[in-house]
C-alpha cells in the first residue's frame, strides 16, 4: 500500500482513572493509520504510541477480535459499535472514516454498567441476569439420542437467531432509556422456544425481568434503536415474545 | 397474595402494558368523541341536544370517572417510566447519534407531545367543560348552548393554530404509541406488525385532520 492512503485522525477519547474520578474527553492526533486496520488495531497504535511518549495508556475492552466474543464495545460517534449495520468494534475498519476525521469514543454508558477505566465498563449485570434463570437444569450422563425430542424447524430457527446475542451491551448502550429488555428477551427466548426450555419457562421470565429491573436498567419504549445497533441483528420481536411470556407468568404465577 | 400481585404490576413490562392498554383505551375515546363532535356540522340544534342527551344521563358520572382513571394512569405511569428512564443513564454521553434504523422522531419525543396534549387537555376542559354557558331552547328543551361557546371561543386565530398545533402533537403520539401498545402487551407477528404500523399512522392522521377541520369550520361561521 501507498504511504498517501495512510489516515490521519482527530480522536476525541474519554478518558477516566477510574470509576471513582470524574472523566473528560481528551483530544488526540493520530497519523500513519492503514485504512485496512480495525477499529481496535487503530486504538493499538495510538496505545503504542503513548507508552513510547511514557503516557498511560488508553484502558478499552477487547478479547477474540473476530466479532463473536462480545467483548468489544465502545460508542464511536454516538454510535453502539459505530456506524456499520451488524458490525462490532472490532470488525469495523478504518476505511469507513475519511481521512482528517474527528472520532469521538466514549465507553456503554448506562447505571448499570459502571465505567471501570477509560472506555472499560462493567457488565456483570448481564451475568447476574443469566445467574437469575438464564439456563436449563438438564441431566447429565450420556447423550440421548438425536431427534429424540422434536422441534419444530421454524423454532429452531428463531431459537438460533434470539442466541445469535453475544451479550456485549450496545442494546442497552443505544437504547435511550439504556434498557436491557432486548438480551434479556434474546436469553428468554433461546431456551423458551425449545422444549428443554419449557420446564423452568415462566420462573426463567419472571426472575430474570425482576432482576433486569432491580439492577437499574430503564424502561422499553419500543423504539428499535436497540434492534438497529445490535451487532447480531437480534430482533424486537424477542421483546414482545418475553412480554407475552411475562405476562402469561405473572397472571398464573401462585405465589 | 396481594403484596405478590404488586410486585409483578410494578415490574417494568406490566407497566408499559398497562400504559399500552390504557393508551389504546384513550384511542377508542378520541374517536367516539371526534364522531360526536362531526355532529356541529348538523347545526346548532344536533350538536347541543347530542351534549344535552350524554351530561343529563346518571351514567355520565361513571363513565367520566372511568376515563378520568383511565388519563391519570396513563399520565402517572408516564410520568414514572420516564423518571426512572432518566435514572438508568445519569452520565449522558459527549454524542449520541441515531442509527436512523430505529428510533423515528415520533418515538423519540413521546413524553413531550404527551406533555403538550395534557396542557391542552387541561384547557380544553376550562374553555369548554367548565367555560362560558349560555342557554337555549331546542324542541322545547332548555340546555347549554354548548355550540355557542365553542363557536366564541375558535373566533380568535389564536386559539384556532393553538389547537390545530396540539391536535398535529397528538396525531404524533398516537402514530407510535399505537404499533407500540401491542409491542408491549407482546403482540407481534410478522404480517400483522407491518399492518398495525400502517393502521396506527392511518388513525394518526384521521385524529388529526378531524380534530384539526372542526375549529377551522367554526372559525369560518364568524362572531356573532
């Protein structure tokens, strides 16, 4: 590659000690950037780059780099995962900026999900969400033969598609009301349209939507943003399913 | 028994169904009440013995008790959800930027047009409900002129943008709230999704430009 397809880049990143101090948005000049490098592997060199010049480097969540762990986040121009449709951090490349851009990265925001370092935040909310009812109790032992329980092929394919959800957070990060209701109603429905789900399918619901409440996420509004940022394209229809399936729970419930 | 039921009417999602089925209630009143009011264009006569028949009925009471319930929920329950919405992200961020995928400027200003329709709300009732009462003879019959004050009142420009502004707010909230309703209470399918979306946007406009003609109409009858 020619050296005159190199970006040079305005970055405006926030940066926080930790997540006692208050944070700013600081402003940093980048240059000799590859157009094919990753959003992260722009983020490398700009960390290189300080530690050579004896700075703290910029603290950002990272782990497989090939789009499925979920651990990559960050909002890059107000965007949950920037600007390309069913794309995380990590698969989005810097030939979608133009050269002389200014970028601003600012880390998930929401109370729930607290801001560690820089642009790392906490998600453990999404764990104790999972720990609430998020699985199914099943025997162990030997494996039982395949086809044994059937399933109807258009709920496989939306029980695929609802765990298709990495549980990186850019719903709740795009949602105004920074709400978790589409990855709770993805891990709802996964295990709710298979019959292994069906045994514990309204405890599931009913705990894992008072935990989500009780951890301080906000309200759905139904406005879909949640949909459009996800980087799996999780639907909202897992939303209105979960809601259904809540509202069936709660008139049967006993207790 | 009844501590358990409260926990799951304060849970999040049975909150956002009641406010959908009380929003969709209050659909069903704005139509019944922009068909009564199409009656002003039979005249003076049709409309006030039509205000006449439904506040002389004993029933009147109960069923304005119902729909007084009916608004404060769904004004208490917003007013709520979006305080604890504002709470779920106290840092806000330096920029946000919508997918234009998602959200529509509808959806995103719910609590302001719905602030807009309770301040009109509000006035409707002292202009109209509560405000100036003249009597008339109709077959025989003493009632309000409730035709007349209505009349009076659209004399003023003013007064006519003012409510052609409200009503252009409430054809926006109802546009989404309506799809939105069914969201909640956990309807949805792929056909009939699309379809409710339509027919919320067509209901949007019907609200709108009905309730808009009625003080153009009245502003075009002249001072008396």
């Amino acid at each position: 590659m020619s050296s005159d397809n190199l970006l040079t880049l305005n970055l405006k990143i926030w940066r926080q000690k930790n997540n006692k101090e208050k944070g700013e948005i600081v402003d940093y000049t980048i240059d000799g950037i590859s157009p094919d490098a990753s959003f992260l592997e722009m983020l490398d060199v700009l960390n290189e780059k300080l530690i050579a010049e004896g700075n703290d480097p910029v603290a950002f969540d990272h782990d497989c780099r090939e789009g499925i762990c979920g651990m990559c986040s960050l909002m890059i121009n107000g965007q949950a995962h920037g600007p390309e449709a069913e794309t995380t951090t990590c698969q989005l490349h810097m030939r979608k900026f133009q050269n002389g851009e200014t970028i601003v990265v600012e880390p998930f925001r929401a109370r729930a999900f607290p801001v560690l370092k820089d642009l790392m935040i906490d998600r453990t909310a999404f764990d104790d969400i999972i720990a609430s009812g998020g699985f199914v109790n099943v025997n162990t032992g030997n494996a039982q033969d395949a086809n044994s329980i059937l399933v109807p092929k258009e709920n496989a394919e939306l029980a695929m598609d609802a765990a298709a959800c990495i549980g990186c957070g850019a719903c709740v990060a795009s949602c105004k009301n920074a709400s978790a209701m589409l990855f709770v109603s993805a891990k709802v429905s996964q295990l709710s349209l298979l019959p292994q789900g069906q045994l514990e399918a309204e405890e599931r619901v009913k705990n894992m939507v008072s935990k989500m409440d009780e951890l301080g996420f906000g309200n759905c509004t139904n406005e879909a943003e949640c949909e459009a940022s996800c980087p799996k394209g999780i639907s909202i229809s897992n939303i209105a399913r979960m809601n259904r399936d809540f509202l069936s729970a709660a008139v049967k419930a006993k207790d | 028994m009844a501590s358990s039921m409260l926990k799951y009417a304060t849970s999040s999602v049975v909150k956002k169904q009641v406010m959908g089925i009380t929003g969709l209630l209050l659909c069903g009143f704005l139509l019944s009440h922009l068909i009564g009011n199409c009656l002003m264009y039979l005249g003076p006569e049709a409309f006030n013995t039509y205000a006449h028949t439904l506040v002389t009925n004993p029933l009147i009471y109960v069923a304005e008790a119902i729909l007084a319930t009916i608004f404060l929920t769904h004004i208490g329950l917003a007013a709520q959800l979006t305080y604890e919405n504002n709470k779920a992200r106290p840092q806000k961020y330096y920029v946000k930027q919508k997918t234009g995928r998602g959200a529509t400027f509808a959806s995103s200003t719910m609590p302001y047009t719905g602030l807009i329709i309770l301040a009109f709300l509000i006035l409707h009732l002292i202009q109209f409900k509560f405000g100036p009462e003249y009597v008339i003879t109709h077959s025989g019959v003493e009632m309000r002129d409730i035709y007349k004050t209505v009349v009076d009142y659209f004399q003023s420009p003013i007064a006519v943008i003012w409510y052609i502004f409200c009503m252009i707010a409430l054809g926006i909230h109802v546009s989404h709230g309506f799809w939105s309703a069914f969201q909640s209470i956990g309807f949805w399918h792929p056909k009939y999704t699309c379809l409710l979306k339509c027919l919320g946007k067509v209901f949007a406009v019907i609200v709108t430009v009905g309730y808009s003609a009625l003080p153009i109409f009245c502003y075009l009858q002249g001072g008396n």
